[in-house]
C-alpha cells in the first residue's frame, strides 16, 4: 500500500510517497511558485533514479498536481508504475474547527465543514483546498484523507480553551483556542513516552515545536491539555515573524503609528514581528545565532567584537518566552517528567536548547552540554547527571503522522 502525503500552501505543494508496509519515503519533492512562474523539486529515494530540479509552469495546484503524478509515474524519474499504485492521499489540514476531532475520510461534508473554517484560518485553508480538490480531480478513484493540525489539541478542558471575552464568540463564532502543529507534538510526545518506560499513563511532558512557527503543548497521560497557538497560530511564543503573544493594543496602537487599516496591521504581527522585527535583518535562526556570534554547529559563543546586539536579543527575548511558557506549562500539568525539543530549531540549534534550558535551573533541569552540542538527526538525550527532568531532541516527522493515519482510516 502506498501513501501520499500532501501539504498544500498558498503558493506551494510538498509531498511525500511513503511505502506503508515499510513506512519508507520512496520519493518526496516540492512544487514552489505555484501561480507564478513554478519550479518542481522531486526526489526520488533509494532506486537510482535521478533527481528532477526545475522551472516547470505551474499556473494551479492541478497542474502541479498533474506534474507530480507524472514524475512519481515517469520513466526516468518514477517510483510507481502507474497511477493505480497510488491507494491513498492524506491531506496536511491545518484547522478542523470544532467539528474534526480526528483525521477524516473527504467527502462533500467535509469539504463544507472545511470551508466553514475559512472564517477560522483565512490564511491556510483555502490553499488546503486547492491541493484537496486538485488530488480529487485528479484521482477521483483513490480516498482522500484530511489529517488535522488541530485535532491532537482536542483533549484540553474548558478552562485552557476559552478566551476570557464574551462567552457568544464562543458559542456563536467557534472563537476558541485550537493549537497547531498537533500532528507533531503526537508524533515527538509518543517517542518520549516509549523512552519513558511506553506507559502514557501518569506521564507529565511538555514538547516543545520550534520552527519557523513554534508552539509547546502540555502533555498529561499522552493527551494534550494545553498549547500556547490559540484561534490561529500568532497567538504563544514569539516565532520567525510572527509576535506571539503581546499586549492586544498594539493592533490599535499600531495601526494609528502607521495609519493602516486592521488587516496591514495585522501582517506587522504576522509577517514583520517575532525575531526578525526585533533583529531586523532575517528571521533564519541560523542568520540570527551567526550574527549573535554562535557558532551554529554547536552552539559555542564565538569571541566576536562585532556581534550583533539585536541578533542577541532576539534569541534573548526568544529562549526566555519559551522558558516562561514551560515554567507555567508545570504548574497546568502539576510536575514534569520529560521536556521534548524538535522541529527546525529544536532539532537543530544546540545554543538555543540549552539557552532555554539553563532558565530552567530553578527547577532541576540539567543538560549534558556534550550531548546537547549536536543537531538530533536522531533521538537524542541530553539530559544532564542529577536533573529532575529528562531531556530529548527528537527530529519530528509530521508526514509519517499524516500516512499512518491515512492507511488506519481508509483499511
Ligand atoms: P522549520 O519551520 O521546522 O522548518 O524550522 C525552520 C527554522 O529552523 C529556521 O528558523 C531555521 O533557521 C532553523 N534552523 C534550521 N537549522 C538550524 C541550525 N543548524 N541552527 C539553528 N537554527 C536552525
């Protein structure tokens, strides 16, 4: 049985083929600038084909679609012999409102239920539906699958999730925190709990996704019971370019400086904000540490005169966010058992696991700073001799989630 997994963006489309009964990657790529000019990555994995790197036109999410299927299919590029091989597509859904609890067979219902949530995520679900309806024209014998970003979120109380505004936002409007990025808080907080001795039960996690959009979930008994993403994933840590969670003003405060209207206003918080508007140059972690003078592949402190003050800052005002949301995070799970860091940055930046973790002294976490100076290509433990807590960097895979949960609806 083959899966593939499809993460449809506004100008963009990734996707992975995965064998199921190995659960390998047999071919993954990128189709980029969709509507624009159009440029198509594919890689095939493990069968001596060769890569396919190239501007392609692709003026719709059908046509990269059609151009996919036509390399996962071609001669010299392919994986699978026809279209047929192709039993299943799981669609990256970034919001399943308060009807998807749980990943979903697409039908007609759930294509109305996903426009709902337009309201919900105007930014992510319209270019979901553009890669779900092109996989139906194009496939219009295989299921499709919409796999939420929102469902692993599902299991918070009451008391996590509603805003303290009037309570009709709620019941009239769905205005209510959801959280993102559950598919990879799942995937990393279940690793964890297998390291923990496999038993959910009475466990007390808090992973910690740190991307290019971060977020921390509190993880009880392997349920989540809280995440700092709200109704749309601004609201937490301060992340790339987006502000996290400030001061609600600003958007009236900001919008009378600039003389803008709500929505450019807006796109301050969301695009201009976050590390890159307190540094100003790049919202790359890797520019702003090389900047700060870190060395990025292990997260040593260069002797640096000319180091950035702004690029310190950031990471400053960044660790220490992160660290203020895990501080409270133990007071909702009421201890802590395991911190879990994965994701761009969790993986991949020694300096800013241990900048977070050493704000965490306080309360028992130790790492082992020779164990923390690598990237977590694979799990990786760095927990440090007496910590109360242990800690892992473990490289999330959010596909995986995705074809797993494809394959158990769709058999
Ligand atoms: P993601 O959204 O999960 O792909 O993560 C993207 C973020 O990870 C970007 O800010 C990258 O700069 C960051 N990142 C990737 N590799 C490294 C690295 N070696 N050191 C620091 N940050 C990194």
């Amino acid at each position: 049985m083959n899966v593939l997994v499809i993460n449809a963006g506004s100008s963009s489309l990734k996707y992975q083929l995965f064998d199921m009964k190995t659960e390998k990657i047999l071919a993954k790529g990128n189709c980029d600038r969709i509507g624009l000019d159009g440029h198509l990555k594919h890689t095939p994995v493990g069968n001596g084909k060769s890569v396919f790197d190239s501007d392609i036109h692709l003026p719709t999410h059908a046509e990269a679609i059609s151009a996919v299927i036509e390399k996962l299919t071609s001669d010299d590029y392919g994986v699978i012999g026809s279209l047929s091989e192709i039993n299943a597509v799981g669609h990256r859904t970034v919001h399943g409102g308060r009807k998807f609890f749980a990943s979903a067979l697409i039908d007609e219902d759930v294509i109305a239920v996903l426009e709902d949530c337009i309201r919900l995520a105007p930014l992510h679900i319209p270019a979901n539906l553009m890669g779900i309806n092109a996989c139906r024209e194009s496939m219009p014998a295989v299921p499709q699958v919409a796999v939420f970003d929102t469902s692993f979120h599902h299991t918070i109380p009451e008391e996590a999730y509603i805003y303290p505004i009037p309570y009709k936002y709620y019941e009239e409007n769905d205005i209510r925190r959801y959280g993102f990025h559950g598919t990879s808080h799942r995937y990393v907080s279940a690793l964890a709990i297998e390291r923990l001795g496999g038993k959910a039960e009475g466990t007390k996690i808090i992973t910690c996704h740190l991307g290019n959009g971060s977020s921390l979930a509190a993880i009880k008994d392997g349920k989540s019971i809280d995440t700092t993403m709200g109704v749309t994933p601004l609201e937490g840590v301060p992340m790339g370019t987006r502000c996290g969670s400030v001061d609600p003003s600003l958007v009236d405060i900001i919008a009378a400086i600039e003389g803008t209207a709500i929505k450019e206003t807006m796109d301050v918080l969301n695009k201009k904000s976050g590390v890159l508007g307190i540094y100003g140059k790049s919202s790359d972690f890797r520019d702003i540490e090389t900047a700060a003078g870190i060395d990025i592949s292990d997260g040593s402190t260069k002797e640096k005169t000319d180091a950035d003050h702004r690029a310190k800052l950031a990471l400053d005002v960044f660790s220490y966010q992160v660290a203020k949301f895990i501080g409270s995070y133990i007071v909702t799970l009421g201890g802590l058992d395991a911190l879990v860091f994965t994701a761009g940055i969790g993986e991949n930046s020694p300096y800013i696991r241990k900048a977070i973790c050493d704000r965490l002294s306080g309360i028992g976490v130790v790492i082992n700073d020779e164990a923390n100076a690598v990237r977590a290509v694979d799990f990786l433990d760095i927990t440090g001799n007496g910590s109360k807590v242990k800690v892992f960097a473990i490289p999330t895979n959010e596909e995986l989630v995705i074809a797993r949960d494809t394959m158990e609806i769709i058999t």
